[in-house]
C-alpha cells in the first residue's frame, strides 16, 4: 500500500526506527518493532545510513519485515549521495523483492571530507530516476522537507523553491525535519502551500530525553530551541528521569497543537525507543482518532 493512500484517515501516526549499530546484533530491532507494533502506526520508516551495502541490507531486511510479518505499512529511506545509476538500480530491485512499495528518496549529507563521486546530485534526481524507470514508477516516492530551511539553502524561500522541484519530480509526500517550535511549521507550510505544493506533510517531532541528543541535534540540522524548550533543558539536564518526562510532556504538547491545527500527520522519530513512543501514544491516541 502506498502511504499517500493512509492519508484518507487524518491525521496519520507514523514512526521511525533505524537499524541497530554494526556492534548489536539485527534482533534488537525486532524487539523494539514487537512493542511498537502494539501502537498500532499507520507506516514505519527504517533510516539507511548513507554508503555502503551493509546498511542498505539492514534496511530492506527490517522494512520487509515490518511489512511481510508486522502487516504494517513500510517505508525503506534511499540516500543517494555516492551512488552511480546502477547501484540505485539494484537497490530499487532489492526494495521491489522484498515488496516494499514505499520509498523515501534523499541525497543525504556531504561528508566532512567532501561530496564522493555519484550519479546524483539532488533528492530530486534520483525522484527522477524512479520515475522514469517503467519498473519503478510504481513506488511512492515520499521527500525529506525543512520548516527552518536546509542549513545549506540561502534561505527559506529557494529552499522552498528545492522542494518544489522535489514535488515536481514526482514526491507524493513529504515528512519534516524535526523542530520544537510549532511557529516555524506553521509558516512553513503556508509558504509551501502558496508555492504550489500541496501533497500530504506530515511533521517529524523528536521527543527529546537527554541534552546530548539535542547539542548534537542543533548542531547537525540548526533548528532553532524556544526559550520554554531551553528553560526545561537547563531545569532537567541533571536528573535524566525527569529530563525524559518533560521531553515527552513538550513533544506531547507539541502534537497536541498541530492536530487541533489539521496537521496531515505526525511522524514520530523514536530514536528505537518503544518506552516514549507509547507514552506518547497514550496521551495523543484519542485526539488523533477523534
Ligand atoms: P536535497 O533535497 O537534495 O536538498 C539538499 C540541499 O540542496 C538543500 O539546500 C536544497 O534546498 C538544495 N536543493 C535540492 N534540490 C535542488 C535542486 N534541484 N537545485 C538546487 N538546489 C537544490 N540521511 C541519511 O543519510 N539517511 C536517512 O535515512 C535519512 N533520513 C532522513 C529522514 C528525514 C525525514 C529527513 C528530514 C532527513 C533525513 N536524512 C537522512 C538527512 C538528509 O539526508 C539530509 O538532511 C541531507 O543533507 C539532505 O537531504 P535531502 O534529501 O533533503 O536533499
């Protein structure tokens, strides 16, 4: 099923797990899948660490089996810097085999050495390589979006100017980056909206549960941190059970507002932590059916 059909039924839940480090063995994600299976999302995305085969083998095989013996929906994320034509093309058939008929198509991020070699330079390319592949057009192509910007954009407006490329090309669904400021999506998505771009976005919220995780967080994305976020921060950072608390008590909150707003879904990053996604749920499962 392509995840562009769930979104009859708004707001859609969604959640992202990714595979375990090279040092656990694959198992621990099935663990983690047994409890959030039990939440009953409607798709799981399964991040792939860009470059090199091993990871894209994690991917699909967990995908799959979200898929073929979860019966829930899947997502398998494609980034495609250092890639050549014919890699993405074996990729896509490992994706097909495996029955996996969504895919979230990214460039991924420019190493600290530099851009490696590839065929791609943009999400957007390789949006267009899938659909111009007859035996690929059939994926759901989902794209990665910014409510602050991509930190290399100029700014919010060509970074808005990107994405719609990226619709162009034939993205049929958008997740965000995560943000802790609701403002910043609101704003967003109008400008979006007014850009001609109106295919389902769903927003990617992180509860965040340690100050580590968010230092590391603002540093790779650049979203910005409200004061109340901050102040909570500062208040918590020492006590790491009631820094997890207030975590999950903010991205409630957060949620909370973006469904009263008619949010098209909310894409919970669980950091493969089953404890905070069902806390979550818990608190939000009746406004999301509601
Ligand atoms: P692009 O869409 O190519 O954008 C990158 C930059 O180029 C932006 O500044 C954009 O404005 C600009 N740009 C885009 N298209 C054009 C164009 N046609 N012409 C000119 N400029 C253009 N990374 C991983 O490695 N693995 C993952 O599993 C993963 N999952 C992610 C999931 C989500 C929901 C998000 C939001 C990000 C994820 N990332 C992942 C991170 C992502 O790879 C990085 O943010 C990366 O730096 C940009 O990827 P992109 O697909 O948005 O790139």
């Amino acid at each position: 099923m392509k995840t562009t059909d769930i979104f009859a039924k708004k707001p859609v839940l969604s959640f992202e797990v990714f595979p375990p480090k090279r040092t656990n063995p694959v198992e621990t994600i099935y663990e983690t899948l047994d409890s959030l299976r039990k939440l009953n999302p409607d798709f799981i995305s399964v991040t792939y660490g860009a470059g090199g085969s091993e990871n894209c083998k994690a991917t699909t095989e967990i995908a799959s089996r979200i898929k073929n013996e979860y019966g829930i929906e899947s997502v398998a994320h494609l980034p495609c810097i250092g890639l050549k034509r014919d890699d993405v093309i074996s990729l896509l058939g490992g994706f097909k085999r495996a029955g996996i008929d969504n895919i979230l198509a990214l460039r991924g991020d420019i190493p600290e050495g530099g851009r490696p070699d590839g065929d791609f330079e943009h999400a957007s390319d390789l949006i267009s390589f899938i659909k111009e592949h007859d035996e690929f057009r059939e994926f759901n192509v989902l794209a990665a979006c910014y409510p602050e910007g991509h930190t290399e954009s100029e700014n919010i407006l060509t970074d808005i100017r990107s994405l719609k490329t990226k619709v162009d090309a034939g993205a049929d669904h958008l997740i965000t980056q995560l943000f802790f400021d609701n403002d910043c999506f609101y704003r967003f998505r109008e400008r979006a909206s007014l850009a001609g771009i109106h295919v389902p976005v769903e927003a990617g919220i992180m509860p965040v549960t340690n100050k580590k995780q968010i230092e590391r967080m603002v540093s790779l994305c650049g979203v910005s941190l409200p004061s109340k976020f901050t102040a909570m921060m500062e208040r918590y950072e020492h006590n790491p059970e009631a820094m997890r608390d207030a975590g999950i008590a903010y991205a409630v909150d957060q949620i909370v507002d973006l469904i009263a707003r008619g949010v098209d879904g909310i894409h919970l990053y669980t950091m493969n932590n089953p404890y905070v996604a069902a806390k979550i749920h818990e608190a939000v499962c009746r406004l999301l059916a509601a």
